[in-house]
C-alpha cells in the first residue's frame, strides 16, 4: 500500500508539473464532425472520419445512452458530416441509423428547456436540425421548439453588434451563428471561442474571404487542439481548448478536498501553480482560459486555492458576477449554475464574507434526498454534491446533515462505486470519498465506523481497477455535449484513491473509526 500510495504521489506530480501546454481534453463527436464538415475535403481525414464512424453507438446515436439530453448535437453534428461522406467505408450506413435514432428520439426540447441543456444548445441544435431537414426532407425529425425563441433572441443581439470583443462567450458557438469572418477576431491563441468547431467555422469563411494569414493562425491553434486529444489522429478535435486556467485551478481544489493540497511530496508542483494563478487573477477574475472572458465559477475556485495556498487574493473580483443574492457564471446565462454558487460560497466562507443568500440558496437546491443534483456543469450529482458538503461545512466545524449522508452511503452501489449513470466510475467514486471525508469529521464512533465500512468497499472497488497512467475516457462534464477534461479527472481519481487508502491505513492502526 505504501508503495503504491508513492506511486499515485508521482503520478499527480507529473500531472501537475504538465499543466503548462493549454490542458488535456479527450475528444469530442460534435467537435470533430464539425471540422470535418468545414475542411472541405477527404484529403489527410479519413482517420478522423473511420473515428467518428467508430464512435457511433448500437442504437445509431452518439453520446452515452444513460444521459440521452446530451446525444442530439454529436447526433445531428456526425449525421451532417457523414451525410456527405457517404463514399467512405460505413458512412452511409452510419447516416441510415442515425437517422432512425432520430427519428425514434423523444424531443427534449418540445414543450421546454431543460435546466442542464448543454451549451449553446439554443444556437447550435435549431441549426443542424434545420439543415438535416433540408437534406432529407422526407424525415420526420425532431424540431426542438422550445428552442427557437432563445435562439431568435440571441440572433437578434448579435445582429445589434458589429463584432465581439475576443474571448466573449457566444463566440464558443460562433459555428452556429456566424457568416463572416469580420463578426470574429481570433484571440492570442489563435481561436474563435477557445473552441474547435467554432474556430473551423471561422477558418472556413476566412479563406473564402481571402484572409489566409488569419486563417493560417487558425489552422496552428486546431493542430495544438487536436493534439490536446491524446488521440494520435489528426482531424479529431477536443470540445474545447485551452483550458489553462480551469484544469490547474480545478485540480488544485480537488487535492483540498482529498487532504493533498499541502502534501509535501507535491509542494513544489503546487507552489508553481499557485504563483501562476496569483499574478493572473485581476480585478475582473478569471475564465477558463487566460484568453476568455471571466466567470463567477472560475474565479471563485481560483480564489478558493489561492486562500488555501495562504494568499491574500481579491474576493472582490467575485462581486461583478453577483445579481442579487446569487453569482451568474457569465453574465446574460439563461439560468444560474448550482456549482458556481456553490464555488462561490466555498471562495466567501474562506475570506470570512458575508454569505446567507449564496448559501440559502445552495441549501434550497438540494433534490428530496438532501443532495445536488440539478446542475448545469456536470451530469453527475456527486460532482455538485461533494463541493456542496465542502462549502456549507467551511468554517463550521460541527456542521453534520445526517440526510445528505444517508443518501450518500445509500446511493453506493453493489459493487462498491458510484454513479449517475448504469455503471460507477472512478471520477464519481472519488467525489463520494471527498463528501465522506467533510461528514466523518464530525460523526461520532459509531457512525465513523458506518462511513469506514463503505469506503473499505469503495477502496476494493477502486483497487481492482486502478492502472498506472490510465486515460480517463468517460465524458461526464457538460459542454455543447458531455467531455472529458483528462487530467482534472485523473487528479480527481487519484485523489480519492490516495485517500480511501489513507483511511484504511488509520483505520487498522488506529481501529475502526478512525478518521482520514
């Protein structure tokens, strides 16, 4: 155990130490069909095609089955790619059955929004349903109605402006929306959005318009994206990149929550992050990439890990995303995150500000099982679920919510994970461990002893899984569909493997109870 502890420790000093090249992603259906759409030809794709063929699942849609709100942009993306592919091997019957999962798909979409609609969903789903229509117009698709005043409203602001400024928000879905490259400017990266389908888009109308040293820049940040992917294909793209704010923030928040932010085989790692988040963070806050607009959720986490590191950050850079008693992600979303508000009462408790209405309103999202579960971010509960413990517990040593922590240990499933979806998964199970380290401080013997007796399960399920240096490759975080940030999944998984052997250490030593 020792050893292998050692090992996760070396792991997660590596994956630190790497976080300077703009993030790893895994890859993206919807991304990839996209840029396929927009290069113009087969030449030097047909790997990037064979993959996207490959992707399709048995029922003829893509996208995991267990979250089928997350399914019809790769759908509708891959269908249109592939529509005009259909010399290819398997691309014709490829569309065929994607058609019929069309077909055959309730409407998300027909009588309302749902809270956790991905994102850009108003711009990008009425776009390609449209053009599927127009394609095959004998199908009898899905229309997605409650759809299309938001994207109206939406058309109608950008029609008012004569360009964004760079790294504005609606540039991610740019593809869905923009017709000339004048309406855009690349940003220092060399992307549209810090998105691949936006900036392919983009790319696209640039070379029409004869503006080939722009679009050469596009086609240097797309190379940089694809190779973000880890998947040694050219022309298959990440949902998004760079992440070089959100993948060190977000990694260093998740070793506080396991108990490894101060470990000092990792202190160095640490130390440069932190250095690095302290001179980026301005008055404005932060986004998820250096050359993207601020947001409420990676502000408030980036302050969170610089008041854990012992820095004397601006909180105040949180306030310009306060709208009343709440924190909007960015402003002008169409409904406010659970997570963000969550981080930001996580960022307030630890500068010691005023927070009633952020954490009223954390309490009163709760499902009738006490836990989270309605969230905009991420398509698991226990992501929002085991920050949400975090926060309403800083600073409130005695803090204990005996219903959350029933349903917590309830939820685990025969096999010692957890899960949202029809399988457990490491990235969840590691989330269940960080919540039970917050409620266990507080519980008495014999409910440390109940808390015990799981994560020794969850240790045993984890163990028999666990490969040095494996990929992540279940996509839980909500994009334009569900992705995958590698390596702040990986950090998660093993964080919480270094800390459910943590706890069993103690607890042999010290007899059932003992806390981590």
């Amino acid at each position: 155990m020792n050893a292998l502890s050692e090992q996760i420790l070396s792991e997660l000093r590596g994956l630190l130490s790497e976080m300077s090249d703009g993030g790893s992603v895994g890859p993206s259906v919807y991304d990839t069909a996209q840029a396929l759409r927009f290069h113009g030809n087969f030449t030097g794709r047909q790997d990037a095609y064979a993959w996207l063929i490959a992707q399709q699942q048995a029922d003829g849609g893509w996208g995991s089955a267990d979250f089928p709100l997350f399914r019809h942009a790769p759908t509708w993306a891959a269908l249109l790619a592939l529509q005009r592919a259909d010399a290819l091997p398997g691309a014709a019957d490829a569309v065929q059955a994607a058609t019929r999962f069309l077909q055959r798909q309730p409407d998300p979409y027909a009588q309302a929004v749902p809270e956790d609609a991905p994102i850009g969903a108003e711009l990008i789903l009425p776009q390609l349903c449209g053009e599927a229509s127009s394609l095959l117009s004998a199908v009898a698709f899905p229309r997605h109605p409650a759809l299309l005043p938001l994207r109206q409203a939406r058309l109608d602001k950008l029609a008012a402006l004569a360009m964004l400024p760079s790294g504005h928000p609606l540039l991610h879905s740019w593809e869905a929306w923009g017709t000339s490259p004048t309406t855009a400017c690349l940003d220092d990266e060399g992307s549209i959005g810090i998105s691949p389908a936006a900036t392919a888009a983009w790319r696209a109308h640039a070379v029409t318009w004869g503006s080939r040293p722009q679009a050469e820049r596009a086609d240097a940040y797309l190379r940089m994206a694809s190779r973000a992917t880890r998947s040694g294909i050219e022309g298959v793209f990440p949902n998004v990149w760079p992440i070089n704010v959100f993948e060190p923030c977000w990694s260093l928040y998740t070793l506080h929550l396991a108990g490894l932010f101060a470990h000092p085989a990792l202190a160095e790692a640490v130390r440069v992050i932190v250095a690095q988040l302290d001179a980026r963070l301005g008055l404005r806050g932060l986004g998820p990439a250096l050359h993207f607009a601020a947001d409420a959720d990676d502000t408030a986490v980036a302050l969170c890990v610089l008041h854990i590191a012992g820095h004397d950050a601006a909180v105040d850079a949180l306030r310009h995303f306060e709208v009343g008693e709440l924190f909007v992600t960015f402003p002008g979303e169409r409904n406010a995150s659970v997570s963000t508000n969550i981080h930001a009462l996580h960022a307030l408790r630890l500068f010691g500000k005023p927070a009633a209405g952020t954490s009223a309103y954390v309490e009163a999202n709760r499902n009738l099982h006490g836990l989270w579960d309605n969230e905009k971010w991420h398509v698991s509960w226990l992501y929002p679920t085991s920050h949400a413990v975090a926060a309403l517990a800083q600073g409130k040593p005695r803090w204990r919510d005996e219903r959350a922590l029933a349903a917590l240990l309830q939820a685990q499933r025969g096999d010692g994970g957890w899960g949202a979806g029809r399988a457990s998964t490491f990235e969840e199970t590691a989330y269940a461990l960080f919540a039970l380290r917050v409620m266990d401080e507080s519980e008495k013997a014999t409910g440390r002893r109940r808390i015990a007796q799981v994560v020794a399960r969850a240790l045993e399920w984890m163990l028999a899984r666990h490969a040095a240096h494996a990929l992540p490759k279940t996509p839980l975080w909500i994009g334009k569909e569900l992705y995958c940030p590698t390596r702040v999944v990986r950090v998660a998984e093993l964080a919480g493997l270094w800390l459910a052997l943590r706890w069993g250490r103690r607890v042999l030593a010290e007899g059932a109870g003992a806390t981590p």
